[in-house]
C-alpha cells in the first residue's frame, strides 16, 4: 500500500491545487444536476489521481484488498446467522437428490453427494461454499428439525 509519508509530502505540495479541485467539485455538485455533473467529477478526480502518481496497479491491489476483506466479513456475518438460526432451520429434500434448508434470512442449497453448497441470502446469491464445520453442523440441525 502507499507510505502515509508519501501522502503527506504530497499534500504538502499540492495543497492548492486540491482546495480548487474541491471548490469546482462542490460549485459542479451544487449547480449541475445531471449526468454531466458525475461526468466532470469523474474527470477531476481522475485528474487529481494521475496528477498525485498514484498508479492504477496501486489502486487495483486497494480495491482487491477491500474487497477481498469485505467478503471474509460478509462470509463471517453468515456463518454467524448459520448458527443462530439453526434451530429455525428446516430441510426439503428434493425428488433430484438435492436439499433445501431455509431459515428465516438464509437458504442453503445442495445434494448429500457434494462437498459443496450453494448459500443465499435474502434472495442474493452469496456463490458456492465448501462445506465446512459449522455449515455441516447447520445441516444437521435441519434435518432434526425437519423430521
């Protein structure tokens, strides 16, 4: 990631050059209301970005970086609501071989001969999970409840 001394240098020096960026931005955000206004944001911050030598790899490893710990948190959440919601869980088998759990806030999807479930939450697709501990556990629990 980038050294917080480099930004300060940075700011230090161009500290102009950014209050008037910020100025347009607020008289462009205040005055245009269209696409237009995004459009001409879009541009001053790219301008301000490339003008700064942040590079596009330096902000593709951030991004990656977010996002790869946003879904761990995501995933985390989940598996929390898993083991809350267990006693709630109810198991539909399905005449294809596959199961079906659902709870209040989660749906569960797979077939006994799969290492792998499919997890949904309040109708968004959360992808493909390997089927670990607390997610076996959570099957489980289903099927006591359901029988």
């Amino acid at each position: 990631m980038m050294d917080v001394q480099v930004w300060i240098e940075f700011l230090k020096e161009n500290w102009l050059v950014i209050v008037v960026a910020l100025v347009v931005l607020f008289l462009i955000l205040n005055f245009v209301k269209t696409v237009v206004k995004w459009a001409l944001v879009l541009v001053i911050a790219a301008f301000i970005i490339i003008y700064s030598g942040i590079s596009v790899k330096d902000l593709s490893e951030a991004v990656s970086t977010v996002t790869d710990q946003a879904a761990s948190i995501g995933k985390n959440e989940v598996l929390n609501v898993m083991k809350n919601e267990a006693k709630d869980a109810k198991l539909t088998q399905n005449s294809d071989g596959t199961f079906t759990i659902t709870t209040p806030n989660l749906e569960v999807t797979g077939s006994k001969d799969s290492d792998k479930v499919k997890v949904t939450s309040h109708g968004i697709s959360l992808g493909e999970w390997k089927v670990n501990d607390t997610v076996e556990t959570f099957i489980q629990e289903a099927k006591k409840n359901s029988k």
